[in-house]
C-alpha cells in the first residue's frame, strides 16, 4: 500500500470505511489509563531522593505512558473497517513506539521536577505532541492492504492540523497537572490527577 500527500484526484473510487464504537472507546480508555499510571510515576519520581531510583521510575514511566498511547492508536487503527483485508508490517509497527516512548521519557522527566518553568512545560508538551504524531503516521505507514494499487492519501492541511492538535493538548495536559499541587493542598489530588490523565 502506498502512502502520498492527496493530489487532488477524483475521491469516486475510494474505499468506504467505518469505525467499531467498542473499539473507539477502548482505546480512549487505554490511553487514560496510562496517562494516569505515568502521572503516579511522575509523583514517584518527585517524591524520591535517590538517583538511581528516580531514572528507574523515569525509564518505567516512560515504557508505560509511551505503549499505553501506542496502544491506544494501534486499538483505534484496528476499529477502522475497511471492505478489504488489512495487516500490518511488524517492523515498521514497533518502530512505531520508539517516538513516544521517547517524548514520553522526556515529558515525564519535565513534569517530575519539583519546579517547572513555563519555557520547560511548553518544551516538553511539544515534543510530547510530536511523538505522538509521529508514532501515529510511522504506525499509518505500517498498514498494508491487497495489491499494489491500493493508496493510502493524506489531505496536507489536515496532517499539519493534527500534529498542531496534539501539541496543544499535549500542552494542555502538562498545565493542568501543574495545578495537581494546588489540589494536593486542597485535598482534591485524585481529581487533579483524573483531570490531567483526560486530558492527556
């Protein structure tokens, strides 16, 4: 199946696809669900004095926020049905986590430290953003269809759209978990952390 930017051609011919409400929702799931693990690694991390100990939990919470959103994208792909088969290229498909992992390792270093500058959140909630739109069109590329006349075709506004969408919400998600603290204060830290992980 080959991937190119859409050119304009006539859309008569193209398939027609649907989406599995279950699967939809499971995958909104998963990825909540390990945004929440990874805001409880961050606390960890926070909370320890010691070093080795404080990398351990980084590299846990990074394996755990980075596969929880893979699977969320790669659940959300299998709810897409199409009139023909679908598969998968292996390689290209784990190589497909190795961008969010990364972001993920990093975005949690972020919101692990005591203090946050404002210039540091917005740093890490990009590159969060980014990963994660990479993961997502590296894990696109990775489908195959039957033949070689198959194309898979992206609207160019649209893909520059969605890595912006991702970064703001990426964004989003760091600033409301800085206000976890305050809620922390105010006994409110569980809905603080629910909040965040929405988000997220």
């Amino acid at each position: 199946m080959h991937h190119y930017f859409y050119d304009g051609r006539d859309l008569r011919s193209a398939l027609e696809a649907h989406y599995s409400p279950g699967l939809v929702v499971l995958s909104i799931a998963m990825a909540c669900l390990a945004a929440y693990g990874a805001l409880g690694v961050a606390d960890r991390i926070n909370a320890s004095d010691n070093a080795k100990l404080q990398r351990n939990w980084l590299a846990a919470g990074a394996v755990i926020l980075g596969i929880g959103v893979w699977a969320m994208h790669f659940i959300a792909m299998l709810a897409l049905k199409l009139p023909i088969a679908v598969s998968y290229d292996i390689l290209v498909t784990i190589a497909s986590t190795l961008p969010v992992i990364l972001a993920s390792g990093v975005t949690l270093y972020v919101i692990s430290r005591p203090k946050i500058k404002k210039l540091q959140m917005f740093a890490g909630g990009t590159l969060m953003g980014a990963g994660i739109g990479a993961m997502h069109y590296v894990g696109m590329a990775a489908m195959s269809g039957v033949g070689q006349q198959i194309l898979m075709m992206y609207d160019p506004k649209l893909f520059v759209v969605s890595v912006i969408v991702a970064v703001v919400l990426a964004n989003a998600a760091l600033f409301i978990n800085s206000l976890v603290g305050r809620k922390k204060e105010a006994g409110n830290a569980l809905w603080g952390k629910l909040e965040s992980a929405a988000v997220m």
